[in-house]
C-alpha cells in the first residue's frame, strides 16, 4: 500500500471515497488546502471525503535500491554530483554578491566625492560671501562675489531726506522739558513695582509712545502686552517661528524678529506681515525716526531694511560678518549696526556707503545713538566699559567704567543721562554740558536684560534675567 502522490509508503494512510486511491494523510490534506481537487482523477474533493486507513505499526523495510553494492555507489555517485552542483551555484551566486558589492562601494566612493566638492564650494561661496563690502565691491584679493551696489528707492530716499531737515533743524535749538527728570530725581530712583516672570529668555523690552505699553516675547515663541498702569499682561500674541529674539513698536503695531529669520508686524493683535529675507536668526530691529521704514539685522551677515507704507522688502545689503544690534541716528541720515567681529559699522542711508566704523575689544552687545546727533555709545560681549564716539570727529571720547557685565545701554530724550544694564545691576551716567564731566547718579543691584526710559524719564523700565518687569522711580 503505497501513497498515490510520493509513492512510498504512508505514515497516516487515509483513501479517497471518490477514487478509492491511498495517500499520506499529510500530502493529500496540503494538496486539497491548495487544489481542492483528487490528484489522481481531478474530481472535486474535500478534507471530509478522506477514510483513515488502519494499518500495523511494523517497521518499514529498507528500500530495495540500497541492499547492494552497486546500488549503494549509484546513490553516492548521485550526492556527489548533487553535492557538485551546489557547490557550482554557491560559487555563482559569491561571484554574483561580489560584483555588487563592488558596484555599490563604486556608487558610495563617488557620492562621498560629490558630497565633498559640493561641501567644499559651498565654504568657497560662504567665503566670499563674506568678503562682499557693503557697498557692493568685491575685495581685490581673491576671488569673493561682485555685487551692485543697493540703493533705496527714490521714494524712501525722499523720506530720509525730509525727516532729516526736519528734526536736524530743530536738535540744536531744544531744551530740556519743564517736566524732565532732573539728577536730583533719578538719584532717588528705587525699585517701586515689579510683575511676575512672563517670558522666559525675554531679550527686550520696548515701550510704546506712551510710556505705558511694554512688549515681551520670549523663547516660546508667544509674546505678551504689558501695561505699567494696569500692572499685568493686557494681551497674548502668539508669534511663531522659532523664539522671539527682539521686539520694537512701531506707532500702534508691534514688530517682532524670530530665531528663524522672519520679521513679523501685528496690528490690533492681528499679524499683517511676515518677512523672511532672513536666511539665519535675527537678531535686532530698528526703526527709523520717520516710523516708515523698518531694519532688522541677522546672523546671515545682512541688513534688510523694510517699506511699512506699502508693507514690502526695500533692500538687503550683505556686510563681512554676523551683525548683532543695529539703530538708526535720531536724524534718520545714518545707520549703524555692530557685527561679531566687534566693529560698529555707520552706513549712509541714501547711497548705501560706509561712512564711518568704530572698533571695540569684542562682539558689539548693544548701541544707541545720543539725541544730541553727535554722540554714539556702544558696548561690546562681556564687557564692563561703554565706549562713546563723537561722529564729528569720528573719535572716542570717553570710557565708562561700570565695575560689572554690561547688557544694554539707553540715552534718555535729552541726552544728558545714560542708562545701564546688566546682571550685577542698573546704573545711570550723567554728562555735564557746564563742566563738560561725567558721574555717576545711580547704581542698584536690580539686575537686567534691557532697559528702558519711561514717560518723561520719570522712570526706568527694566527686564529681568526670570522675565519679571520691574519699575525703578521715585517714591511718592
């Protein structure tokens, strides 16, 4: 009894009801599963039409073909020649894996190489991108980029021109306010109110027109509206694209610069612009006196200056480094920014020139220019010292010693007070125009990010490192 499909005999016999044929239970039970049909007649057949066959339990004799000598060395002979053939197509497929291996190390090699020259003249193009002067001209040693000179519009040019002969005119005519602060004022100046932490990592903190109004974004990319009167956040902003690294108002909206590079306007709490000529973090904003034309400075080496009448891009100039701060002169001519390679750069407004350049020990940290048009103040990275120029002249003037690590540095309206920030505490400077000296009229341990001056200089309004606003005026 024999199983129809392997013709040995069956371990599990059963037979087919329909054919009557014997099979190896296994076999027939795969081939149905697969077929579902008789092997052997091709009729229709099912698991069920199977009979178990009952059959002694005897061991099986061995197969006729190996009780002899010559049918032992047959079945050897046919191993060896199996064996033989294995070992023939284990040898092709090794052959086979070897040349694609190589192919795919070819293939790897090259797209190494393709890399490396793409990495290479992509540090070429950085390198002479940052050896474009700001005027356009290309370097004369080398092989850095040559670009136009940028010019702003006809319109805008127009602006500048007539913001300067307006308020050029009357700088050196103007007095100080009846009710300004006077140094006996701002020498009782002492710690009067102070928020809640409201943004971490907050890096500024711009007041509006009214004095009231205090913008303060953080790392979180959401920002908020402080007000001094009501002493709590009156609005929420949610700003995106990366943390917010400076703010500024501009009439009634706010501007914010992200770490991302993308300058972004609010108006009513609404956003109605976003800019991102940026290629890198921006990381300062300025706004020129006319209020129409908004910069802002990155870590790509660039200025971008912005028309807010018609809400679009004027210009982008690349310089030769990584620019940190940036403000515009109170007459709106000039503009200066200060770059990681611890130069203060002054461009003219209508050619694009640079006009004037003023070295500090490190990477500029902070500046501003004196309302007195003539002066400009600057720190740099880590610094305890203010550095101050006159533009006239284009020499140093003066080197204030602060005894502590210096943030942020603000003149006040009149130009004869200077503010100072930093972790160890607040400071304000006094010029003399009678003696023609300074002193020094306040120092406090309150310790600051940034600063600046309230109404009529009646107060100082100050962010900490925790992001906690605090008020420094005179007591009642």
């Amino acid at each position: 009894m024999l199983c129809a499909i392997s013709g040995e005999v069956p371990q599990v016999p059963v037979a087919s009801r329909k054919s009557g044929n014997v099979f190896e239970r296994s076999l027939i039970e795969a081939f149905i599963q697969e077929n579902g049909k008789d092997p052997v007649t091709n009729e229709d057949l099912r698991v069920d039409d199977l009979v178990d066959l009952k059959s002694p339990k005897v061991v099986r004799p061995r197969p006729p073909t190996l009780t002899s000598i010559p049918s032992l060395l047959s079945v050897l002979q046919n191993e060896w020649d199996a064996l033989a053939l294995e070992h023939y197509a284990l040898k092709q497929t090794l052959t086979q894996t070897r040349q694609e291996l190589s192919t795919a190390l070819y293939q790897h090699d090259a797209a190494v190489r393709v890399i490396a020259r793409l990495s290479r003249e992509r540090d070429e193009a950085r390198d002479a991108l940052s050896r474009i002067t700001v005027n356009g001209g290309a370097t004369s040693h080398g092989d850095a980029m040559q670009v136009d000179r940028q010019e702003l519009s006809t319109t805008l040019i127009a602006k500048v021109e007539a913001t300067q002969e307006k308020l050029s005119k009357t700088r050196r005519k103007r007095v100080v306010p009846d009710d300004w602060v006077t140094s006996d004022v701002v020498q009782t100046f002492k710690a009067t109110d102070k928020s809640r932490p409201l943004h971490s990592s907050a890096r500024s903190i711009p007041l509006d027109t009214s004095g009231d109004l205090a913008l303060v974004g953080g790392a979180d990319s959401s920002a908020g509206v402080y007000s001094i009167s009501q002493k709590k956040l009156v609005h929420g902003l949610e700003v995106g694209n990366g943390a917010i690294t400076d703010a500024i108002w501009v009439g009634g909206r706010a501007v914010f610069g992200t770490s991302s590079g993308n300058v972004k306007i609010f108006e009513s709490g609404t956003e109605v612009s976003n800019f991102n000529g940026h290629s890198g973090e921006v990381t300062a904003l300025a706004v020129h006196p006319s209020k129409d034309i908004l910069a802002s400075v990155g870590a790509d080496k660039s200025y971008i200056f912005y028309d807010l009448t018609s809400l679009t891009q004027a210009i982008q100039v690349y310089t030769d480094s990584c620019l940190t701060s940036a403000e515009f002169h109170p007459d709106g001519h000039l503009f200066a920014a200060g770059g990681v390679d611890g130069k203060v750069k002054v461009y003219d407004m209508k050619s694009g020139a640079n006009a004037a350049n003023f070295d500090l020990s490190d990477s500029v940290q902070d500046l501003t220019f004196s309302e007195n048009g003539t002066w400009l103040a600057a720190v740099s990275k880590a610094s305890t010292t203010v550095s101050i120029w006159d533009l006239r002249k284009s020499t140093q003037i003066k080197v204030l010693e602060v005894g502590g690590q210096i943030e942020r540095v603000r003149w006040d309206y009149t130009g004869q007070f200077l503010a100072i920030a930093g972790p160890s505490g607040l400071a304000v400077q006094q010029y003399s125009r009678s003696t023609k000296e300074w002193s020094e009229l306040l120092r406090s341990a309150e310790p600051a990010v940034a600063l600046e001056w309230g109404s009529r200089a009646q107060s100082l309004v100050s962010l900490g490192p925790d992001g906690a606003v605090t008020i420094l005026g005179a007591e009642s």
